[in-house]
C-alpha cells in the first residue's frame, strides 16, 4: 500500500476514535502512553457501513473488484458453453450437409444416363421421320427403347399396396411418416430414416371405400434394393411391395403369367423373369415369343446345386 493510503488511513481511524474531553471543560494532560491503532478486520463486510471517509470509498472498491472477477469468471464460462454449442451445431451441419451431397450426386447421375439416353432416341426420331417408308417392326422397337428409358427412370423406386388411406385429408408429410413406420416396424429396419426417401405420395383421387397405392422413390438404389429384399415380412398382413413397373412392363408380365408352363413373373431392379413349371427361371422382355415358354417348361431341368 503507498504511504499516501496509509497516511489517508490514519486520519481516518483518528477521526473514528478522537480523545473524548470532560464535560467540565478542563483538558487533561496528555499521556505519554502510545495510543493504539484500532484493527480493522476486511473479511467482515457487515461493520464497513460503520466507518467513514477513505476506508469506506477502499471497501467499497474491494467490493467492486470482488464482482467484478466473479462476473470475469462467469463470461469465460458462458464462452466455453457457446463453443461446445458451436461445435455440436458444426456436426449436425456436416451431417446434413454429406446427405445432401450425396443425393445429389445421386441426382446427377441419373440425370447424364437420361439425357444420353434422351439424345439417343431423339437421333433415331429423326432417322425415322427422314424415312417415309418406315417398317412397323422399327415403330415398335422405337416403343419398346421409349419403355426401356422410362423404366430406368423408375429403378430407385417402389409401389406400396394396402397402406392405410386418410384420404383427402393425408398430406405428403403424413404419406411419408407411414411408409418409414412400415419399414422401421414391418421390415424390420430400425435404423432407416427420413432422410433416405427422395419423395412418397399417393397415386389417382381417392375413392370412398377403396386404399390408393403409394409410390416411394428412394434417394439410393441399395436401400431401395434391402427393402425389396425384406418384404417377404409382409406377407398375411394386407401391404404388397412391388417394383415400379411401367404400364407396359406391367401388361407384359400379366400376359406372360397367362402363358402354358409359367408359374410366376416378377420384376427385379427393372428386369422382367418368368419362372416356368419345371422352376426354370427365364429373363423376359417384349421380344420375348410366349410358344417357345411353353416348350422350355415341358424340358427336364435340373437345378445347380
């Protein structure tokens, strides 16, 4: 402490305690006793209102100090806090930023194997309206290429039959809800999420008394390719998971399933087979002639073990 506070002090512990004087008035003769300085004891907050002048204004800025590094303490707390929040707001950003990334390059790609597709047709569009006499065989393949690239155009995705229908009051929102708590609980897939459909929406106007069927486009093919795999869970409980098949396809397989010697058709990531009666399994497309079905079936065949 300087030797000015120190001396400020002293006036005011003297002004504290002065010599009392007789009421008489007659003065006493000064001791040659030391007087004692009084003790002043800081720890004790409750006796500062007590003293005047400049141990009072001390006090007062202990006091002051003393907030002032417990509202220091209290800052450097309230930032380390905000950077732990920081960091877990990064995280959930980097995670939602990978997913969006990957959709999209997802996206991408679909969308080149379309369009080189698209430039494809259109070249031979031309070539056929160039040529007045057009075969009815060249129509029909330009059909069946048409088929093809819109079938591409639907191999991330599924039809849903027997989804509980709210009717014209169920958003997409509550579309979607449904179709994750039918692969979550039904399929037996609890890690599966929200985040892993492209979109999932009803198809026609709803008719009183009958369920529309929902179509679900998967952001990857693999995970639309495991839930394919798990729907077997399903059977007995009214929902049927099938391939999203074009209109066409969908006829074909009908027919062919009509055919003498065929047990089963199906539709495997865009890919039509047929299953003959003797378990023959046969890949089937629109060129495929029903008469020579029916002759492989009637052929021994034996499995490979």
């Amino acid at each position: 402490m300087s030797a000015e506070n120190s001396a400020s002090l002293d006036d005011g512990f003297q002004e504290v305690n002065p010599k009392n004087k007789k009421a008489s008035g007659t003065t006493r003769a000064p001791s040659t006793r030391k007087s004692k300085q009084p003790v002043i004891d800081f720890s004790q907050t409750s006796k500062r209102s007590s003293l005047s002048g400049p141990t009072q204004e001390l006090g007062e800025k202990l006091d002051r100090v003393c907030a002032f590094l417990k509202d220091i303490v209290t800052a450097e707390m309230l930032d380390n806090k905000l950077d732990i929040i920081k960091e877990e707001i990064m995280c959930q950003n980097k995670e939602i930023f990978h997913e969006l990334e990957n959709r999209i390059n997802s996206l991408e790609r679909e969308n080149r194997i379309l369009k080189n597709r698209v430039g494809e047709l259109e070249e031979k569009v031309d070539e056929i309206e160039q040529s007045p006499e057009t075969e009815p065989e060249t129509n029909r393949d330009l059909e069946i290429k048409y088929n093809d690239l819109e079938q591409q155009g639907r191999k991330n995705s599924i039809r849903i039959y027997g989804l509980q229908d709210d009717g014209t009051k169920e958003t997409t929102q509550e579309c979607t809800d449904k179709v994750v708590s039918l692969i979550k609980d039904k399929l037996k897939l609890p890690t599966f999420n929200e985040a892993e459909i492209d979109v999932a929406h009803r198809l026609g106007k709803h008719i009183s008394g009958k369920t529309r069927s929902v179509i679900c486009k998967f952001v990857q093919r693999r995970k639309k390719s495991e839930v394919v795999t798990k729907r077997r869970a399903l059977k007995g409980s009214g929902i049927v998971i099938v391939e999203d098949m074009t209109q066409m396809n969908r006829t074909l397989l009908n027919e062919v399933k009509q055919v003498e010697g065929v047990k089963n058709t199906w539709c495997s990531d865009g890919k039509l087979f047929a299953m003959l009666s003797n378990d023959k399994i046969v890949r089937i497309d629109h060129y495929t002639v029903f008469e020579n079905l029916t002759n492989e079936s009637k052929k021994k065949y034996k499995k490979s073990a």
